[in-house]
C-alpha cells in the first residue's frame, strides 16, 4: 500500500491550537490584568487597580493615565494562588514550546510519512501544559475574592486571566489531538 501523502486531519488540528493556546497563555501570563479592583473607598471613582502575577497597575479610567510598579500594600504577591501562578504559568510556556518542538519533528511537513508515535509523545506534553496552565488560573479564579483587597472595593476578573483559560483549553485540546496519532501506531502492530 502506497503512504498517503495528506497529513492526518487530527495532527492539523493538534498544530494549529497547539500554537494558538501557546499565544493566550503567554499574554495572559504576561500582563498584568488577573484581576481588576474598581469603586475603591477614598479613591477618584474612576481609577481601577489591575493585578496580575507579576505586576500592580493603576488606571484612572478618564483620562487613560495608567502607572504600572505599584506598591504591593496589602500582600496580594505573598498569596500562595500568585505564587503557585508566578511558578507554573512560565514553566507551562516553556512546556509548551517543548511540546511543538517535538510535534513539529514528528508530523509531516518534510518527510512522507508522520512519525505517529513522536506527535503522539508531542500530544502528551502539550496536555500536560495545557493542565499545567489552567490549574494556576482555576485556582486564581477560586480564590480571587479572598485574595487581599480594600474592603468595599469591587472585584472582577481581568482579560489576563480569561486569556489563560482559553489558552489553557486549547493547548489540551490541541495535545489530545495530537495524542490521537498513538491509535495509528496501535493500528500498525
């Protein structure tokens, strides 16, 4: 039987989230908008706090002045969820790149046919990248109201963190993907 020279529909798909969830997650871990605390006592009304993992910004909203490399007063940085998220999101980018690295020698761009168990492998790392991203955001999210913050102010999730999510979604869906070339490997022996 002669190799078929179309690169299987699942690799493609694995290929394109793969990348795709890896841009989310390094702007979500990047910028610095987890969470925003707005209405806060004895403030303009219009200045918004945003915090991320690595940095404090404060936005006065109508004139667009916006000063990042605030004080960390309240110990928000100290929280464990900040920590555990200051950790995992740069090791799952780096993961990440890993994983595509592997899935680029394993599925077929130059060769005739895919090295199925290598974008099987690949498949497995981008999961585990995926899952190393979104447990720092899931618990951000779980924890992100008693996290520290002025009493009175209000409290709403930032892009950075949805961004994550996203990311997070579409490295594991990219990675099973990919994971699916492991039935091809079965299928031969």
């Amino acid at each position: 039987r002669l190799p078929s020279m179309r690169t299987p529909t699942a690799m493609i798909v694995g290929l394109v989230l793969c990348p795709c969830g890896f841009l989310l997650t390094l702007t979500g871990t990047l910028a610095p908008t987890w969470r925003q605390v707005s209405l806060v006592p004895n403030q303009p009304i219009d200045v918004v706090w945003e915090q991320g993992i690595w940095d404090i910004c404060r936005e006065r909203q109508s004139t667009h002045d916006r000063l990042c490399g605030q004080a960390d007063e309240l110990g928000y940085f100290e929280q464990v969820p900040v920590q555990v998220a200051r950790g995992l999101m740069p090791s799952s980018l780096v993961v990440t790149v890993l994983g595509l690295v592997v899935a680029a020698l394993g599925v077929r761009c130059w060769q005739e046919e895919p090295r199925h168990t290598l974008a099987g492998v690949a498949g497995l790392v981008l999961l585990l990248s995926g899952l190393m991203s979104l447990v720092p955001a899931s618990w951000y999210t779980h924890e992100l109201w008693a996290l520290p913050a002025v009493p009175g102010s209000t409290l709403i999730v930032g892009y950075s963190l949805v961004l994550s999510y996203l990311g997070s979604c579409l490295e594991i869906l990219g990675g099973l993907a990919l994971a699916l070339s492991f039935h091809h490997c079965c299928k031969e022996r």
